[in-house]
C-alpha cells in the first residue's frame, strides 16, 4: 500500500469511529455506561435502543479502545467524551465530523453557483465549536490569556463595574466565563445567529450571571451603541463578512483607555503547503464550512478560517488602531491579539 493509500485508510478509520462516537453520545449511550458495564440488554434498556444494536455498538466500541473488553467506560475515557468544559473534554470532535459531513451536500452545490451556505444551516457545527472552545474559556481564559494583560485583568478585578461587549458570541460560553471569573463586571453577547443567542442566554441563566450578561442577535459590523472597557472576539473575526467594519464599529464603542482583544486560528504567516495539523485541520472547516457560511453573509470580504497574523494586523490598522500587537500568549490552536 502507497504511503497516501494507508494515509487514506487511516483517516476513514478515524472518520467513521469518530460516527460511531456521536452515536454513543447523541444517544445516551456513554452516560448509560458511566456508573459501570453493562450487558447489550441492560445498555438497551438503559438508554431505550433496540439490543442488537446495542451489542454491536458495545463490541465496536471495545474493538476501537473506547471501551474496556468487559465493555466498561473508564474516568479517562468519560471526561475526553462526556465531560462538557472539562480540560480534557474533546467529544465536539465527533459533532463537528458529522456536522460538516451533514452539510456537505450544499457545500458542493455552494461550489457550483458560488453561494453561500448560512452558518444557522450548521446546527451541529454550531455545538461542535461550542463544545471545542467552551474548555479553554472555563480554564483559561481568566487564568492565563486576560492576565497575560495586566492593565486588562487588573480593571476587570477591580470591582469598578467594567463592560465588556463579546462580538461573534456564538452559544455564550465566552461571556459567561468573563462574568462569573470576574464578579463585578457586565457583558453584552452579540452574534448574527439566533439560534446561537438563544443558546446563551439558557448558558447564562444556568450558570446564575444572566443578570450581568445580556445578549443580543446582531451583526457586529452595524451599529454598535454603548461604551465598553474591553471588547473581545473570539474565532469569530474571520468569519465576520465585514472584519474591517467589525473592528472600525469595536474602536467605536471604547472607553477611554479600552481595547480589543481577539483570539483566532494560529497559523503561518504565509502560504505554506504541506502545513502543519492544525493549520490542515483548520482549512479543511474553511472549504467546508467556514468560507461558506461567511459567503451568505454577503461579505465584503470573505476571508475563510485561515486569518494570517499579518492580514488581522493590517485590518486593525485599516480600523484605525496604531498600535495593534500580537500577545504572547502560548495556545495549540489560537493566537492572540490586542488592539489599541
Ligand atoms: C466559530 S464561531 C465562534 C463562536 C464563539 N465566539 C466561540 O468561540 O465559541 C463564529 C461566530 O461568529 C458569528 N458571526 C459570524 N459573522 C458575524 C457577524 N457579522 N456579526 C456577528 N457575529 C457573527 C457566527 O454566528 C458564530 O457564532
């Protein structure tokens, strides 16, 4: 076999596990088998599924390593699959294959007629990004990223009531994080899909600081009102079909002495091909979803999820900022941005 044939045969391997991974999760199944083994019978009955599916999902499983021989769930394997905002949590991976699988379909009719595909199409994309991003928020957002800029994290600490506006909000779990890390302050969500905006305000609610955090559905790009400490976007801004229009409207709305700070995908400078994992993995959701979801937007720019360093500085200056720099902020996926 070719090095490319194996290469080919190893990613169906992982494409087709990572299926039958959202079928123990969309069904129960892995919750079902947390409190211990048990029997095709019992797992059938446990989560309402038919028994011999339920036996050749738990043999599979097992054959896969995601389960024990004796069909047993073990803690490590539970907080990768289960553990939604866990640091080990990594179970979106499943809801983004098959989300973008789902969709696939009107991406090939999108590269036909050059339409785009609305972000709101992709529902399980949607939790799939949710899912993948909510960990790093809950664990480092306020531990490491925002005191990486003390000036930052100082004034969100200090108990004066500080407003942060979280453009591209997506299902909240950013705003939320900001407002129970830091008691005194507000956040405003805003984010073009509703769907994602109802999602938030159920997070908020949940997580007891719907008081302090208000979201509305919205482009960032259009009227901004209000005043704001901190305005922050997160993997957002190069699916944004105005990104300039987003950062001239967030340089708007500052207080004096605010600024912006932005996370989005760390990748090269350039072009560089073959690219690294995470750059790989990163245009593959732009071919399929992130290009075309900026597409419906009737973008004036539709830049794809590949958003280079130099590219978001330029747009920054573009915006009006003299000073946009990149942080020096370690992150796998991430790099880091602050705007003045
Ligand atoms: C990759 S998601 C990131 C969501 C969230 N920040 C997170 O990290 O989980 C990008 C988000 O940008 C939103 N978005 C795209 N274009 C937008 C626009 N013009 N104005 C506001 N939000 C936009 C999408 O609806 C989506 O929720």
């Amino acid at each position: 076999m070719t090095d490319l044939a194996e290469r080919m045969l190893g990613a169906l391997i992982g494409a087709v596990e990572l299926c039958t991974v959202e079928l123990g999760r969309k069904l129960g199944l892995y919750a079902a088998l947390r409190d211990g083994p048990l029997t095709p019978a019992e797992l059938a009955k446990a989560a309402g599924i038919d028994e011999r599916y339920a036996r050749e999902w738990l043999e599979q499983q097992a054959a896969a390593g995601f389960l024990t021989p004796s069909f047993e769930l073990t803690p490590d394997v539970a907080s990768v699959l289960l553990d939604e905002g866990g640091p080990d949590y990594a179970g979106a991976a499943a809801e983004f294959a098959v989300g973008v699988a789902l969709l696939t379909p009107r991406v090939i009719e999108a590269f036909r007629t050059g339409e785009g595909v609305p972000y709101s199409e992709y529902a399980d994309v949607r939790h799939g990004i949710a899912g993948f991003n909510r960990p790093m928020f809950d664990h480092l957002l306020t531990t490491e990223w925002l005191p990486a800029v003390p000036e930052v994290d100082a004034l969100l600490r200090s108990g004066s009531g500080a407003a942060v506006l979280d453009l591209g909000c997506g299902m909240g779990y950013s705003s939320v994080a900001l407002a129970v890390a830091y008691p005194s302050i507000t956040v405003r969500g805003v984010d073009l899909d509703p769907d994602s905006i109802a999602a938030a305000r159920s997070v908020a609610a949940a997580a007891g600081v719907a008081d302090r955090v208000s979201f509305a559905v919205g482009d960032a790009a259009g009227a901004l009102s209000g005043s704001y400490d901190l305005v922050t976007i997160f993997e957002a801004l190069h699916d944004m079909g105005d990104p300039v229009g987003v950062l001239r409207a967030a340089r708007g709305v500052l207080a004096p002495g605010g600024s912006v700070f932005i996370a989005d995908e760390r990748v090269a400078d350039t072009f560089t091909a073959p690219a690294g994992e995470v750059e790989r993995l990163q245009y593959a959701f732009s071919v399929l979803h992130c290009l075309p979801a900026t597409r419906a937007e009737n973008p004036v720019i539709a830049n794809g999820t590949i958003l280079r360093a130099p590219t978001l500085l330029g747009w920054a200056r573009d915006a009006g900022f003299g000073s946009p720099s990149v942080l020096d902020i370690e992150n796998e996926f991430w790099r880091f941005y602050r705007l003045r």
